[in-house]
C-alpha cells in the first residue's frame, strides 16, 4: 500500500493493481500577519557586532550586547533605553563604526625565568567595553589541570576549567578550548578569542591581567555612516534588508540631503521611517527642507526639531534627545492601525519649547500640519501629557498621510507578500484559486473582527476577487495569476466638531437617528 504526497503519483499512469494513498494537505490555508512590533535603529556603541543586526528584547540584552548609555551622538545604548521603556521590546540594532574602532587584547605569559607568550587573548568585538575584560590561569579543579577564567565587570565570569598539557600543547588546548568550547561541557567563549603563542613552558597562575587597547570608533561617525551602504557588503541602514522591520530609527540623524535615501529605503522593505531637524530647527526651517529635499512620501515621518528631555538614570542626568527616538518607539510598540497621534509618550520629561514655557499655539501646530511634519508638544488634545500633535507622515496626500495608513499598508502588503509563496510553480487550477481567494479573506475578515479594518457607516470592509474575469487566459497563458484586493481602513479622528445650541429660547427635540 505505497502512500505518496499529493502530486508525486501519476494516476493517469498506474498499471500496477492496487491500493495508492495520496496525502493531501487541508485546503484551508490559514494566515498569521507578519509581526508589526520590529524596531530597527542604527547608532554607535560600545561592544557588539558591527553592520550586522542583532536582536535586543530586554535591559539585559540592550547591556550584554551593545554596553551602557553613553552621553554623545548616535548612541544606540540610549536610544535602545528610550525604546525600551516605551514598550519597544523586540529591537534590531545595527551597530556602526567610523573604522578606527579597535578590540582590547591581552597576553598571557608563561612563568619561564625570561616569560614568553603563551596565548594572546582578544575581545571578541571592538569598543572600550572590551577594556574592562580581564584573565586569569589558575590551578584547575581536578589535579594536575587548569582553569581559565574570563570576567567582564557586572557579568559572570566565564570558566575553561579542566585545560590539561604540557608546554606547547596546554598553550594550543587553552586556545582551542575558548575558540571551540570544552565539548559537552561550555560552549566557545562569549567574551574573547584566543591565538596560542610561542611558550613551551608552564603557566603563571594567580593574577588577573587586565585587557587594554579597545575603542568604539565614534568619533569620526556623521549621519553618512549610519545611512551606509547597500550591496554585497551591506553597511548602516542597508544592513536592516530583509530583516522584518517595520519601524526605523537612524538615531540622531537630521541631514535633510539623507532623507531621499532613507525614504527609498524605507519604501523599498515597507518600513516606516522616522527622523527630525536638527536640535531646535523651527517648524518652518524643517519644513523648507524637507521640501528641497524633494521627499513627498507616506514612507517616511519627519519631525521638527524640538527635542527632548530624558531622564538618563545610567548617567545621571536629564539629557536632550532626538525626537525621532521617542516617537518611533511608541509607533512600534502599537498595533498598526493605530495613530501616533495624542498617545502619551510616558518618559518624556521636557521639550525645547516647554523649557522656554512656549507651547505651541493653535497656529502653530496648523502650519506642522500644514508643512507635512509631526512634533512631540505638551499639552496634547487628550490632556496635559507629551504627544506627538499630527500623526502625519511626510506625504501630501490627504488619503495616504496618516501613520495608520503606512503602517496598515506595510502590514497587509507584507503578510500577503510572505504567504502565497507556495503557489508559486503549482498549476492554476480552480481549486488552487478559490484556496488563496478563501485565505485572503479569512485573514480580512479576522481584522475586521479584531476592528484593525471596517466601514464605520456599514459598507463593506473588503473584497477579493480572482477569478477568470481578472485573469483572461491570455494572461494565464503567460503564467500570471491576479487577485485584486481592497481594504478599508478605518479612519483616524483628527478634527472632532461639537455644534451646541444653548439658550433659555432653545427648543430641545430628541430623535432616535441612526449612528
């Protein structure tokens, strides 16, 4: 009784009597949208990898992979913070460097009269981070053993216990064992590499040595580096391709002549893009360049440039941070569908202008609207709280301007794009068309239900169609396959209008008026 996949047995061909099982996988495809909540920023750190995105999901992880908080531009470890504390748990951080960047190291010594280097450790990624490694060899837990032991300050040390050999060999064991690990019993080191040096001789136990040498390389780093480079090689921003994200955040970047680059980009991977003017670029000044620059697109969002405030407690100190940093984070921490727009931003603790008491005017925040822009201001139309005061991106376009349309765009565009693979080779039959018809839907309708979409009036909220009046046999002749979809999304409040009528004359009538 042969049983084979659906497909793989010609039953138009069989000649052997029998019974023949064909397996056919069910016909309602199910389909989970892609995740919404990914947060990519780019900046200078520490410690960690560079040019190649890391996920960061906790304090602990922001620490162990990248360092602490520095107080300087572009740096990831605060904006990471920033992020964090606003809900934005699942980072990609791209770390980047102006190439001066250099790994601590150490060497080893053997305890010869005339000692020579027995291996020379390295710290397994560059920054000053690095410098607070150190190495010790002492005697080993079973006899006539080793043990190394590597500590980074504030983490748990990392022990190679067990190291055995003599002379060259015990040199040769001990850097095998941090590059490798020891078997079942640790994995590779975490923290260094090691390169045996030219000792035959035994050890000197007993004393740390400590590593020196390692610098970040961010002193020479401007808004170009963190943008990068695309290619076999990728580099900054570019370094994000293909990882999922939604929402970026090149941290600290204002160079206007960037933001054609970062918008392509951003429309290129359905991403959604932030970035601000430099610190206290007015509204207008922000808004004459992002018109020079020529970007007019619902891919990216630009601020003005009014910092602010936050309470560094690594540092001590309240600090003046990019706007973009706050405002990206809240926006990946929400559902799609949802607007930035007079949510609270719960850490921000001061702007420029609230510092100067000049709170936006009315007017004022009219011509932000009007200049294609957002801003982060206090008080917000919910109350006294810092929010951003348009929950617009940088489009022109009425229909398109809003951040729910971005998001909701890149969301359904995406999950569509990531679940129909399959179909891809297959012959177009009626049952493969009504498969993909029916979980195109099914997916709709579960955000309607979820109020992600709809028709508040009562419409409908989406159609799909595919079927042979959208793919005349011409068109199926050459291979193609065409759904057409729309979707309604339901629209954001931006202006909610009260008429009162009241007065001892008023005559007050009550109808029951449908919603």
């Amino acid at each position: 009784m042969p049983v084979y996949p659906v497909g793989q047995l010609n039953t138009a061909g069989l000649q052997t009597p029998g019974v023949y099982i064909q397996v056919i996988p069910p016909k309602t495809r199910v389909i989970n949208g892609v995740p919404t909540d990914i947060y990519g920023q780019v900046g200078v750190a520490s410690w960690g990898p560079v040019n190649a995105p890391t996920l960061v999901g906790s304090p602990t992880d922001a620490v162990a992979l990248f360092g602490t908080q520095q107080v300087r531009k572009y740096d990831l470890a605060s904006a990471i913070a920033i992020g964090i504390q606003l809900g934005a748990s699942n980072q990609r951080i791209v770390r980047v460097t102006d190439g001066t960047d250099t790994a601590a190291s150490v060497k080893l010594m053997d305890a010869a009269a005339t000692p020579a280097v027995g291996v020379t450790l390295t710290a397994l990624y560059s920054g000053v981070v690095g410098n607070t490694l150190s190495a010790m060899i002492a005697a080993g837990t079973k006899p006539n053993s080793f043990k190394l032991v590597l500590q980074r300050q504030g983490f748990a040390p990392e022990i190679f216990d067990g190291l055995t050999g003599t002379g060259a060999a015990f040199w040769s064991n001990l850097a095998n064992a941090v590059n490798s690990g020891l078997s079942s019993v640790r994995g590779p080191s975490q923290l260094v590499t090691a390169t045996a040096g030219a000792s035959t001789a035994a050890p000197a136990l007993g004393s740390a040595v400590a590593f020196a040498g390692g610098s970040d390389g961010a002193a020479g780093v401007t808004d170009a580096t963190l943008i990068g480079q695309d290619g076999m090689v990728r580099k900054g921003m570019y370094a994000l391709r293909g990882t999922g994200v939604q929402v970026m955040n090149l941290v600290e970047v204002c160079d206007a002549t960037q933001w054609p680059g970062i918008a392509a980009f951003c429309a290129a991977e359905g991403i959604y893009g932030f970035t601000q003017g430099s610190v206290s670029a007015s509204a207008q000044t922000v808004s004459t360049a992002l018109a020079t620059a020529g970007v007019d697109t619902p891919y990216l969002k630009v601020l003005v440039g009014d910092w602010v405030y936050w309470q560094d407690a690594v540092n001590g100190q309240s600090r003046l941070m990019a706007p973009a940093s706050f405002l990206a984070a809240q926006c990946a921490a929400q559902a799609p569908h949802v607007s930035t727009l007079n949510k609270p931003i719960a850490n921000a603790t001061g702007t420029q202008r609230m510092a100067q008491n000049q709170p936006y005017s009315g007017a004022e925040i009219g011509s932000i609207v009007g200049g294609r822009l957002d801003v982060i201001a206090n008080p917000s139309p919910g109350g006294s709280y810092y929010a951003g005061q348009t929950g617009r991106n940088c489009s022109s376009d009425p229909t398109r301007n809003g951040d729910n349309y971005t998001r909701m765009t890149n969301f359904i565009a995406l999950t569509l794009a990531g679940a129909f693979g399959y179909a891809i080779g297959q012959n177009q039959t009626p049952d493969l068309r009504r498969e993909v018809k029916s979980a195109i839907e099914t997916f709709l309708l579960n955000l309607q239900r979820q109020s992600m979409i709809g028709n508040v009036n009562g419409g409908p909220a989406f159609s799909v169609k595919l079927d042979k009046e959208n793919n005349p046999d011409d068109r199926v002749a050459l291979g193609y396959m065409q759904a057409d979809v729309q979707v309604k999304y339901l629209s954001v409040i931006f202006y909610f209008i009260v008429n009162l009528e009241a007065g001892q004359s008023v005559t007050v009538q009550v109808a029951n008026n449908p919603r």
